[in-house]
C-alpha cells in the first residue's frame, strides 16, 4: 500500500513537458523557444505566440546584443569619466599651486629686469673697467660675475617654473575639454541604451508568449557576456599572432613579391593566405578568407560558433608605415555587432602588415584587393 502513492508521484513526474531548449544559435534558439505553429485543435491558434521565420526573436536579440555592448561602453566610459575628473581635480590643485608659488619668483625676476633697464648695474661694470690695480680687477670681476650669475639663476629658474605652470594649465584644460566630451558621449549612450530597452520591452510584451522571448533574452545576453564575446577575442588574437607572422611568409613565399624598377608589388592571392593561416593555427581549418571589392573577408563556423569578419586595409604612415586593418562589421551566428564592439577590438588587437618587416627600406604606397588577390604598391624609403 505505501508504494502505491510513490508509484503515482512517479507517473505524474513523467507527463510533465520538457523546458525548452535555448542554444547559442539565434536559429536554433528561437525555434526551441517557440511553440509549435500546429497548435492542438482543443488549443485556439489565436492564443499561440507566432515567429515567422524567427525574425521577430532575430530582431530582439539583435537590439539585446546592442543593449549588452552599449551597457559595457557605459561602465568604460563611467570609469574613464571617473578618472579624468580625479586626473583634472589634480591639475587644476597642481596649477593653483604652482601659480602661488611662483609669484615670489616674479617678482624677484621683475626686479632684476628692471635694475638692468633703468641701468642700476651699470656702476658694477663702471667699477671694473676703472679698476686700477690687477688684483683689484680680479676682485671686482668675481664680484661682477657672482652679481650677474645670480640674476641669471633667477630668471632662469623664473622662465623654467612658469614653462611648468603652462604645461600644467594645458593639460588641466585638455583633461577638462576630454571631461565634457565623455560626459556627452555618456549621455548619449545612456539614452540609446534607454531607447532600445523601451523597444525591447515593448515587444517582449507583445510578442504573444513574454515569459518564454524574455528566457531566451536573457540565456543568449548570458551566453554572449560570458561565451560569445570570449570565443570572438580569441580568434581575433589568434589572427592578430599570425599577421606578425606573415611579412616573413610573403618574403619566402615564391611570386607573392616582385620587383619593378624602383619599386615592388605584393601580390597575395587568398589562397596562399589561407594555407598560411591554416598553417599558424587549427582555429582556422573552418575558416575562410577572400579579397574581394576592396574588403577582406573571412567567414566559417566551428561548433556553434559561426562568424564573419568583414574589413578592409588602409595606409597608415605615422607612427610606422604599414597596412592598418579596419574593421567594418562582425556577424556572430547571424547576429552584427555593434558599432562599439568593432571599435573596441580594432584597437586591442592589431590585425596590420608592416612591410618593413619584409625588408626595413620598404613602404606601403597603395593598396587594393579584388578578384581574390590582395595588391600592395611597395617604394622605397632610404
């Protein structure tokens, strides 16, 4: 008799439906997360929520993915803010000091300047050439030079503490122009990050089935912080590693570099830039590159994981000549990141060809890609 209940506890725990599966996948994650579009006919269709061709989920997880970015743009622009006021609150105290301290030094500087322009050192110089003894002479020249040395080391120490008190003003006014820009550059994204979860918001609550477009919200904002944007840098270090890499490759590489004159063109077709990548790192077996319309493409999928990178190079003579690689969009599974998270790994990962480290006299002039092949315009520089 007492198995009896157990027996029932267990075959009402086997009726309950599965949770629905959420996936890193956008795709895959919109489909499990909605209910079936053939609803049970005791069920009226009207009542089901609906993702026609997941756009409706594609479209929310687009401006979650913005909405997560733009909140980490917000915390590093907080941080800077918070820095920068600590940083000009100290100029400003530096400056105020600096300005207090050297009005003595002023002063003392007026009057040796005044004594020279209304001639009060004049009688020092008419005492030594009227000096009739040598000794005497030596007497009065020491005495002349030590008078003339002193005024010296005022001015001089004058000039030096209020070229300080410039730099120091200077920089205090740049902290405080970079201060406002922040604080603007803070509000706006403030106000796009407000403006995108008043979106979000709303067509979460009209989206039919809130509970279950809010789970897989937030499963995919969890799985991009702490996944997504992780498996992204990594492949982004991985291909920055292997561009050091590459001058030495395009040198030992046969028909890549010619020689014309007084000039050299590089000429890398796609091809041999993949076997290259291939070669460096197993991260790109999957993956792909193309030169084409002026863009570097590369594109694959490995797992889960589906990106593709789009740029394109630019010369860059300042600090050093090379090819700089900009970054124009990410599509990570099918979802573009925005325009701060490009920024953000443009600057942390260095993705540039440098031809001078081919051979040190070389200088990138143009470049261009299409039809496969990357060309690079190489002069000399002596």
């Amino acid at each position: 008799m007492t198995a009896f209940p157990l027996i029932l506890l267990c075959c009402s725990l086997l009726l309950i439906p599965p949770a629905p599966y959420l996936s890193a996948d956008p795709e895959q994650s919109a489909t499990a997360a909605a209910p079936s579009a053939s609803p049970p006919s005791s069920m009226p269709s009207a009542s089901m929520p609906s993702f026609s061709d997941n756009e409706e989920a594609r479209k929310l997880m687009q401006q979650t993915l913005s909405a997560a970015e733009i909140e980490k743009e917000i915390e590093r622009i907080g941080a800077e803010q918070h820095a920068l006021e600590l940083s000009t609150a100290a100029l400003s105290s530096q400056a105020a000091k600096k300005k207090a301290d050297i009005t003595e030094k002023e002063k003392r500087a007026g009057a040796v300047v005044r004594a020279y322009y209304t001639g009060d050192r004049d009688p020092l110089l008419t005492a030594l050439l009227s000096a009739k003894t040598l000794s005497k002479w030596f007497i009065l020249l020491d005495y002349y030079e030590m008078i003339m040395g002193h005024d010296k080391e005022i001015l001089a120490e004058y000039e030096k503490e209020y070229k300080d008190l410039r730099t120091t003003l200077e920089a205090a006014e740049r902290s405080s122009q970079e201060l406002a820009e922040l604080r603007s550059a803070l509000e706006e994204q403030k106000l796009r990050v407000e403006a995108l979860h008043k979106d979000i918001n709303g067509a979460i609550q009209s989206s039919g089935n809130p509970e279950s477009m809010a789970a897989l919200l937030e499963e995919f904002t969890a799985y991009w912080q702490n996944i997504g944007i992780h498996e992204v840098k990594t492949y982004f270090k991985a291909l920055s590693a292997a561009m050091n890499d590459l001058p030495q490759f395009v040198e030992n590489r046969e028909g890549v570099l010619t020689r014309r004159g007084m000039t050299y063109e590089l000429n890398l077709k796609e091809a041999d830039l993949n076997e290259f990548l291939h070669s460096k790192n197993k991260l790109f077996d999957n993956f792909a590159f193309t030169f084409e319309n002026g863009s570097v493409i590369a594109s694959g999928k490995s797992g889960d994981l589906s990106l593709r990178l789009q740029g394109h190079y630019t010369i860059q003579d300042e600090p050093m000549n090379g090819l700089m690689f900009h970054v124009d969009s990410i599509i990570f599974n099918g979802l573009e990141l925005p325009d701060m998270t490009r920024k953000s790994l443009e600057e942390e990962f260095d993705l540039g060809f440098y031809p001078s480290k081919i051979v040190s006299f070389l200088r990138a002039s143009e470049v261009d890609s299409k039809d496969g092949v990357l060309h690079v315009k190489l002069t000399l520089s002596f």
